[in-house]
C-alpha cells in the first residue's frame, strides 16, 4: 500500500521585519517578508504595505478589540497594555501576510518588490474576514495565550 506523499507548499515565507511605518507616510504600516519558491535559487524580499485606515476598519469587521478583552481576560491587569501592543502588531502582520498571500497566487517575479497599500484592497478585507477564526488563533498561539 502506498502512503500519499502531502503536498509541499510552492512558496517559502518567513517574516523578516514589522509591522512599521512606512518612511514617506506614516499612515501607511509595511512588513517585509523573505520569499522563496521552489523553483527559484534564491529568495527575494517582499514588502507588504496597509493602510492605517484599513486596519483599524478590519479590526471592526474581526470585533478585534472586544476579542482582546476576552482573551486577556487571565492577564494581569498591569501586563496587559504590553499584549494589546503586541496583539495590534500581530494582527498587521497576520494581515500583511494574507495580502501576500493573495498577491503570490497571482503570480510573483522572482524579484524585491514592494506591495503598496492601496492594491488588493477589497480581497483582502474579504479574505481577512474569511479567515478571521485563523488569524486569531494564530495571535494566540504567538503569545502562548492558547487555552
């Protein structure tokens, strides 16, 4: 009997630095990502922007803020600015990498390249939102918050 082989994923990518504000505009967040596909030698690097305004609308389409009350609700009270922080960065990064991610299934040229804030707009509130339970469990297990 043969064992199906699982399917290894086209591309590589990690995060290499952010969420920040971008240097021209600081109403822009960008997080940059190390990309690399299979085929490729190399890898290349990937920076992915949103906008200010996007984020705080997704976080009311993902009821973020009430979502982070509940889930620090075990945490000391004085430790818990410190999470809402990191939280706030998780989730621009989760959202940078779900923009990627649509912008990868479209095809990306093996080069640095820069995503601005202002494409993929629409998918990727659609898709932020269809994949809200995802990203959520994936800031909880970042911060050892799983239960």
């Amino acid at each position: 009997m043969s064992v199906p082989i699982p399917q290894l994923p086209l591309f590589r990518v990690t995060l290499f630095y952010g969420p920040e504000p971008v240097e021209d505009d600081q109403a822009r967040l960008m997080c940059v990502f190390n990309v690399k596909k299979r085929s490729w030698k190399g890898g290349v690097q990937i920076a992915v922007e949103v906008s200010d305004e996007q984020v705080k609308r997704l976080q009311q389409s993902l009821e973020f803020d009430a979502w982070v009350l509940n889930a620090l609700g075990g945490i000391p009270q004085e430790e818990r600015q410190s999470y809402e922080a990191r939280m706030r960065d998780l989730l621009i990064q989760e959202l940078c990498s779900v923009k990627l991610s649509i912008a990868l299934d479209l095809e990306i040229r093996q080069e640095n390249t820069r995503l601005p804030s202002d494409r993929f707009i629409e998918e990727l509130d659609q898709r932020a939102v269809g994949q809200s339970d995802h990203i959520k469990a994936k800031i909880l297990t970042e911060l050892d918050l799983v239960r």
